[in-house]
C-alpha cells in the first residue's frame, strides 16, 4: 500500500510539473502571438494613415534596385559569421566558413520569427554549429561574437546621437530628454560591460550556484552548470587571452555597420530622395535603437517602420520616406529570412535521413 501511495503521489508530481509546463508553454505562444499581432495592426494602421499608394509608388521606383539593397543585407550577415567563425579558437576551428554563415543565416531566422529575439536565435546558432565544433565553444563563440557587436552598437548610437545634435536642431525639450536618456543608458551599458571584463564576471554560473545552495535551481540548470561557467569563463578572458583577435573581431562588427549605412544611404537613393552620408548614419544609430527596445516584437514588425517614419520625420524628411525606407530593408530582411529558413529545414531532413538510415546500416 506504502509504495502505491509512493507511486500515486510521483505520478501526481510529474502530471503537475507537465501542466506547469504546458500553461507556460501556452502563455508564451498568447505573448507572441499578441506581440506580432500588436505590431501588424500598426503596420497596417500607419499604412492607412500615411496612404499605402504613395508608399507603394515610392517601392516601385526601386525596380531591380532591390538587388544591391538584398546584397548588402546579405554582406551584413558574412561579416557577422566571419566574426563568429573567427571567435572559435584555431586550433578548434577546423569547420569551413560556409558553416558559420549557414549557422548564422539559421540562427537569425529564428530571431526573426520568435518573441524571443536573439536567446533561442543563438541557441539556434551554437546548435547548427554543434556537429563541427563543441558546444561550449560554439556558444562561446556566438556569445563573443555578440557582446562586441552590441559593444559596437553602443557606441554606434553614441556617435548617432552625438552627429544628430551637431547637425540638427534639438529645441524641443522631448527630443532632448530622448536623446539624453540614450546616451545615458549607453554610458551605463559601456561601463557594466566593462566592468565585466575587468572582474572577469559570470554572472549566470554564479546565479545558479547560488541558488543551488539554497535549492532554488532547477535541476536542468545544475546538470549544465559546469558547461555554462566554461562558456561564460571563454567569453570574459577573451580579451586578456586573444587580444589581437579581439580588436579584429570588434573591426570586423564596426564594418557589419558600416555596410548598415550603406543600405540606407543606397536605399534612399533609389527611393528618390537626397542623402548623405552623415544622416545616413544617424538613421541607422538610432533605428537600432528602436530595434533594441523592441526586440520583442517578432521581426519588430510595425515598430520598425513607424520609428523610422518618425527618425525620418525629426530629420526634415516625411514619414512617407521613413516608412517605405523601412519596407525597402524589410524585402531584404525577408530575402536573409528565406535562406534562413531553407537552410533550418535542409539541415533538419539531414538530421531526419541519417537518424532513419542509421538504424538500417
């Protein structure tokens, strides 16, 4: 009777850890769904609003200009896989480079399509690169790769804000708290990550040891705790260990946007309208800002045409420019979108073939 009860009480816990699991499960899939339906209604509403024909007028002027826009979207995402690929160490790295970039291409489709954004999307990366390299240094890589880029974008946004100020008129006492509130959370993201490199912080590791202490750590956490301590381990003393490396790789992000401005600069050319190269540059700053606060929203759907309508807006232009600016990048996006997406389902039928064949050989 004993061990029934034992037995009824261990059935009762798994059912109630599977039902915990599926109402979280559940929850996350209404906030995506919400999110991307949020973000298609003020698309559509801000199409409505600004009159979708004189939109579509200004993308047909574009004809097979599309091409250099998709090209330099796409340049984009080699530079950043050649980061990656560099950031695994050389005696590791012995994956071609179209491996990184498939990996890349995969990852980034994620991100695009889920809620949240880069977390599974690089997952997704370490994992298409799990076959030719571990898995910790495949995430360390992905990891490296991304806080020099974000480091890069910092201080991209910085020297956006800095150029927006010095060339166009900041009276409004809203653009000025806007545009202090940016350099004020950008100084502070330079100075934790700093901070970190310094101390030589793992904050993850750390955070679950503590927590197993007194408990409170899941038991999946506690099994993979020693491989994240050696991923954040990898991350922090890239610097210190492959300093050379580390400036090529930070050149190597630098570069990913300068090719940005590129796309706009080229994208607002086709459009029909004057550009320079220094607004250019203040567009692409401070888009990636409002694709940093709503990285949420899947694809940043809506949220990314209407702030470049109203970027485009307090830089003398109209938010017509500013929202087909946005619909141009976003057929390129969709293009890096679809290669993603076809290298996600190629390597899943590989993964499905050799699991079948398996068995048989």
């Amino acid at each position: 009777m004993q061990s029934e009860s034992i037995l009824e009480s261990g059935l009762r816990a798994t059912e109630n850890k599977r039902n915990s699991r599926s109402k979280k499960t559940t929850l996350l899939l209404w906030v995506h769904g919400t999110a991307f339906v949020l973000g298609c209604a003020l698309l559509a509403l801000v199409l409505y609003w600004l009159g979708y024909r004189v939109i579509v007028e200004s993308l047909t002027r574009i004809g097979w200009g599309f091409l250099p826009i998709i090209a330099l979207n796409v340049a984009r995402h080699f530079l950043r896989a050649l980061s990656m690929y560099l950031a695994v160490p050389a005696e590791y790295r012995t994956f071609k480079y179209r491996n990184a970039v498939a990996a890349r291409f995969g990852g980034e489709a994620v991100s695009f399509l889920t809620f949240t954004g880069p977390f599974l999307g690089d997952a997704t990366k370490a994992l298409l690169l799990k076959k030719d390299v571990s898995l910790t240094h495949g995430a360390s890589a992905v990891l490296i790769d991304n806080v020099l880029y974000y480091l890069s974008v910092v201080l991209m946004i910085l020297a956006g804000v800095g150029a927006y100020a010095y060339y166009f008129e900041t009276n409004g006492s809203g653009m000025r708290d806007i545009l202090s509130g940016i350099v004020a959370v950008s100084v502070v993201v330079i100075g934790v990550l700093a901070a970190a490199i310094r101390f030589r912080v793992t904050p993850l590791s750390g955070m679950i040891e503590r927590l197993g202490k007194r408990g409170l750590a899941p038991g999946f956490l506690l099994r993979i705790h020693a491989e994240i301590h050696k991923v954040e381990t990898n991350v922090v003393q890239f610097y210190y260990q492959r300093r050379a490396e580390f400036f090529a790789l930070f050149g190597i992000s630098c570069l990913a946007h300068v090719v940005s401005v590129c796309e706009v600069y080229v994208a607002l050319k086709l459009l029909g309208f004057d550009a320079l190269g220094s607004t250019a540059f203040i567009i692409e700053s401070l888009t990636k800002v409002v694709s940093v606060i709503f990285s949420f929203v899947p694809g940043t759907i809506g949220v990314y045409e209407g702030g470049n309508g109203v970027i485009l807006v307090s830089l003398g232009y109209t938010a017509v420019v500013g929202v087909a600016l946005a619909l141009a990048r976003r057929v390129a996006i969709i293009f890096s979108l679809f290669v993603g997406l076809v290298i996600l389902l190629w390597r899943t039928v590989d993964r499905g073939t050799k699991t079948l064949v398996g068995p048989s050989e």
